[in-house]
C-alpha cells in the first residue's frame, strides 16, 4: 500500500513539472507567431534586397521604380507562399492601396503612443487576435538611416519629382530616424469550424 502511494506520488509530481514546463515554455513557442515573424522577416528581407540591388544598379530614381512596380507584387507572392495575406500599412501612405482599415489605424494608433511612452520601436507589435473571423496582427516598422532618402524631410528634387508623379497622394515624407513608418500586417483566414 505505501509503495503504492509513493509511486502515485512521484508519478502526479511528474505530470505537475512537465504540465508546468509546458505552461512556461509555451510563449515562446507560439507557432502561430512564430510563423508570422517568418513572414514579416520575408517581405521586409526581399523588398530589402530588391532595393539595395536597384540603387547599385541604377541609384535612387531606379530604386523607387522598383518599389513602385514590384512591391505589391513580392507581398503577394510571399502571401501565397505563406498561404495568408501579408502586406505593409502606414498612417501616413504613399500608396493608397495600402491605406488602412479601420482596426489596423486603432493599433497604429495605438503604436504611436506605444512609442510616445518610451517603448522602442522595434519591439512593438500586436497579439494575434481573432476580428471578424479572422486571424489578425501586425508588427511597427521603424524608420532606419536608409529609409529617410524616400521617406525623411529632405529627399532630393529629383527624387521627390519622381514620388510626386508616381503617387500624387504621397504623404510618406518627413519622417525622422526611429519615427514609426508603418506596420507589417497579417490577415489570415481560420478553418471553418464544424
Ligand atoms: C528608393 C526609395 C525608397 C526607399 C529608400 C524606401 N522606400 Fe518605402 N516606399 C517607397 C515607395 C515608392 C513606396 C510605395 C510602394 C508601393 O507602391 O506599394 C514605399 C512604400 C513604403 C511602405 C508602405 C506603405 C505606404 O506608404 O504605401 C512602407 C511601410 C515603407 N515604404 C517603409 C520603408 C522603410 C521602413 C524604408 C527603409 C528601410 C523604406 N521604406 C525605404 C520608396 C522607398
């Protein structure tokens, strides 16, 4: 009888440790948000390296060029790939097509004033959350040293001529080093529940 009990005993503190292992591993393997980072990783890596190509092929002109004719269309691959719909965001935009909706402008907002108390940039980001039937987050953009010749208060003229033509709307300069440019966003389908 009391061989029986200790071994009950030890096998309930087993289950009890691994039960806690698992609660205090479980954040950080978060494979949901472990597979959005890949995605965001990917777009922000492949417009990256298209741009850097284009500016040492062609300088800055080239380089806008490129991202205006193959930006939407490297997120929509990487979107295929990943099989939910990723893309960039911004409260102030220079392509319409990636104006805002209404949730995504609530958490840039509320990024900003993330930031305003001191949080970095480079950290923020959403939880995954469930609106309207759908997996959504999305993850702050700092603007970095290499951003500001498109997207700072002193582009050059010839450059800005060529923002002006390309989107007549623009309201994507004037940002300063570590100001939020924008966000990564995801939206993803759930399975139909049964
Ligand atoms: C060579 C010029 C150039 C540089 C450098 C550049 N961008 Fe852009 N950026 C553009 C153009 C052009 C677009 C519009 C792309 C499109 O049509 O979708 C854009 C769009 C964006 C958008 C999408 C939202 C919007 O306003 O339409 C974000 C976010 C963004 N850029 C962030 C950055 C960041 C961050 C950097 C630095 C790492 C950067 N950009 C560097 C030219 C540039």
């Amino acid at each position: 009888m009391k061989k029986h009990s200790l071994i009950t005993l030890l096998l309930c503190n087993c289950f009890t440790l691994t039960a806690l292992a698992e609660t205090t591993e479980a954040p950080k393997l978060n494979p949901k948000l472990a597979q959005y980072h890949g995605a965001v990783k990917s777009l922000g890596g492949a417009l990256m390296s298209e741009m850097k190509a284009a500016l040492a092929a062609g300088g800055g002109l080239k380089a806008i060029e490129i991202c205006h004719s193959k930006a939407a269309e490297i997120a929509e691959k990487i979107s295929q790939e990943q099989g939910f719909k990723v893309g960039r965001t911004s409260l102030k935009i220079r392509n319409d097509k990636n104006a805002p909706d209404a949730w995504e402008t609530e958490q840039l907002q509320k990024f900003e004033a993330r930031k305003q108390a001191g949080e970095d940039p480079a950290k923020i980001e959403t939880e995954i959350v469930e609106v309207d039937g759908k997996l959504r987050y999305m993850k702050a953009i700092p603007l970095q040293d290499t951003c500001l010749s498109c997207h700072g208060d002193k582009v050059a003229p010839e450059s800005a001529t060529k923002i002006q033509t390309l989107y007549p709307t623009d309201k994507a300069t004037g940002f300063k080093l570590g100001d939020i440019r924008g966000a990564f966003t995801i939206t993803e389908n759930m399975p139909a529940k049964k």
